[in-house]
C-alpha cells in the first residue's frame, strides 16, 4: 500500500522540513497486524520523463513506476565514426603508398577472393565493425597482447627439454605467442587511434 504524504506540513525549505511532500510513503503490514510507513528515497519526477541521474556508467535503477529493475548506461564518449576517422587518418593514401594491395594480391588475397570466401559477411557475422567502435576493445586487446607476451617464455621456462618434441613445443608456443602478442598490440593501437577524436 502506498500513500501520499501531505497535509499539516510546514512551507519550510526541504531540508528543514519534518515531512516528505514530494515524497512517497510505503506502508508495511507486520505479522501482528500493525503498519508501519517507510519514507521512499526515490523523489517524484516533475517533469515527466522516465530518465534518472546515476553516478557511474551501468546503474541499476529501481523507476517508480515500473515493477522491476532497469539498467541504464550513461556513455560519456560521442559515438566513434569509424569510416570518418579512416578518412581523417588517411588510412587508405598509407596502405596505398606503403604497396600492402599489391602484397595482399601477391599473396593471393585479392577483392574477388575476399568476395568468394565471404569474408566481409563473416566480419558481419562475428561483429568486428562493431567491435571496432566499442571504447573496451583497445584494452582488451592491449591485455590479449600482454597475455600472449607473457605466456610464450613461461611455456619455455616450465616446459622441459628432455625430450626434442618438448623443445619443439617450446618453440611453437613461444613463436604463436610472439606473433599473436604483436598482433594484438598493434590491434590496440590501430583501434585505439580509430577511437580518438581529433
């Protein structure tokens, strides 16, 4: 049950005043048949609108005229334009005059190939483009990389050498290790300078 709390009230500023006018008041039934009423925290909202004010990013948020909790994400960073910050960088005039199309056609990944294998409905698919405008996506490839970097000499250091399989090993582990770190690195920071606004 729930009633409005009024009436017999002074016109002192809040903050003096010993009643809860905008307030709500929730009355709970005990097991002996008593109430008691409990002053809500939660102030009416005058203007009508359904949005509160949390500190943090995600916050849950208990409306007071909804039945449950709701998650609202308060995103401090504007929207990134990918397509215009490769622009800005002048991403294409590099790759152009660095000679990388013609490399990736030498190795035979030409844009035919690209549109026979599928590879841009696969980069759809598993949400690299949106993966390239979320703000975490440096940092956690920035962690991807030191992870990498980290485990390919603890893989040397544990792995014994008793046999040439485990030097093999060895080897493989610390080469992937190597190869994938970089690779995330040099992700994190491709994406990182994506992400920045002039």
């Amino acid at each position: 049950m729930e009633g409005k709390a009024f009436g017999g009230c002074s016109r002192a500023p809040p903050f003096l005043s010993p009643c809860p006018s905008p307030q709500r008041i929730l009355f709970l039934p005990f097991k002996n048949g008593s109430r008691t009423g409990i002053q809500s925290m939660a102030k009416a909202n005058p203007s009508g609108t359904k949005s509160l004010t949390t500190s943090g990013k995600d916050a849950p948020v208990f409306p007071l005229d909804e039945p449950g909790p709701r998650t609202i994400s308060r995103s401090t960073t504007p929207p990134v334009k990918l397509l215009t910050r490769v622009e800005q960088l002048r991403l294409l005039t590099k790759a152009e005059k660095a000679g990388l199309l013609s490399a990736a056609e030498k190795f035979g990944l030409s844009l035919s190939t690209i549109e026979q294998l599928g590879l841009l409905s696969k980069a759809e698919e598993f949400g690299i483009l949106s993966a390239a405008t979320n703000p975490g996506t440096p940092s956690n490839l920035l962690s991807l990389s030191l992870g990498l970097l980290l485990l390919g000499p603890v893989c040397v250091y544990l792995v014994p050498e008793d046999y040439p399989w485990e030097v093999v090993l060895q080897a493989v582990v610390a080469l992937v290790c190597v190869v994938g770190g970089s690779a995330a690195f040099a992700a994190s920071n491709l994406v990182s300078n994506l992400q920045k606004s002039n």
